[in-house]
C-alpha cells in the first residue's frame, strides 16, 4: 500500500513538473491534495523516495493507548518487525519506519486516537444511563456538552448490549432481609 502511494505521488509530480497546460495545471493540484491527504508538504517528497528506516517516537498514555499505537503500526507495516523502543519511561512507543510509514502511521494514529476517544465518552455515557447512575440532584446538569442525534442513537445502541446486572444499594439489602 505504502509503495503504491510513494509510486503515485512520484508520477503525479513528475506530470506537474513536466506535463503541458491544463494537464500541468490539473496535476498541481491532484498533487495538493494527495499532500494535504497525507499531511506531507513539497519539502518531504525527496524523503519519500528513500527506503532509509530510522526510529519514530508516537506518545500514548496507558496500556490502551499502547496497544491501538501498536495495532495501527501493525496495520501500516504489516511485515514490519514486531520490537518497539521505548522512551520517556513507557509514554513514548518508537518504530523504525521509512519516512512515508512514519506519516501513514502517524495519520492513523491521530484518526483512531481521537476516534477512541470519542468512543469512550459515548460508552461512559451509555454505562452512566443503563445503570442508572445518574446525578440525582434537582438542579440542572452542568454537562456543557450537547449530544447529536446520532450520538443518542449510538448511546441507546450501547446500552443494548451492557449486562442488565445492577447493584443493590444496602438498605434494600438490609430491609429485605
């Protein structure tokens, strides 16, 4: 996949640099938007051309963020060696990586770490709601956060599948006794 990408973005600027008019013209900005794609700019395309390896350093915090950092590597570099470096103690994975993987990983990473976390909140939300352990003040909740229709659908989806096991507080426990 990498070098399917390298291959392209090659031939796409060779076809800006060389190509006639409107084909010129049309490359150039085939050639901004696969860069914005991948986050690269102009000055990495040389780097792109290397197949030199040298150690990136991804930060995560916690075992599950270790785990998805090393998921999304095993994903970008299927065949790639299984040893990571560590550094900063363990908040700090490293991988040697060509300079395209290094960005393949690092997009793949940003997306499914923001999308974890996103997850995670909903979870916690649908866990909150299907235990019904909810703020049991008579004020208004001070939750600054709004939930899109979606979001709602998501929660109910969750709460679904949550275990319907739930607690009983002791002076149900004592009086029934």
């Amino acid at each position: 996949m990498i070098d399917s990408i390298r291959e392209k973005i090659r031939k796409i600027q060779a076809l800006a640099e060389r190509g006639v008019g409107g084909e010129k013209e049309n490359a150039k900005r085939i050639l901004q938007k696969l860069l914005a794609k991948y986050k690269l700019t102009l000055e990495d395309l040389p780097k792109l051309a290397q197949d030199a390896t040298e150690i990136y350093y991804f930060r995560c915090k916690g075992e599950v963020e270790r785990s998805l950092l090393q998921q999304c590597y095993l994903y970008v570099v299927p065949d790639g060696e299984p040893c990571c470096f560590t550094r900063h103690g363990r908040k700090a994975l490293g991988f040697k990586l060509t300079y395209l993987q290094y960005f393949e990983l690092k997009n793949y990473w940003d997306y499914y770490r923001q999308l974890w976390k996103r997850e995670l909140r909903l979870f916690y939300q649908a866990f909150i709601y299907k235990h019904d352990i909810l703020r049991k003040s008579r004020t208004k909740s001070t939750s600054s956060t709004k939930l899109t229709e979606e979001e709602i659908e998501q929660i109910l989806h969750m709460m679904s599948g949550l275990s319907d096991s739930g607690y009983m507080p002791a002076r149900k426990m004592i009086a029934g006794s």
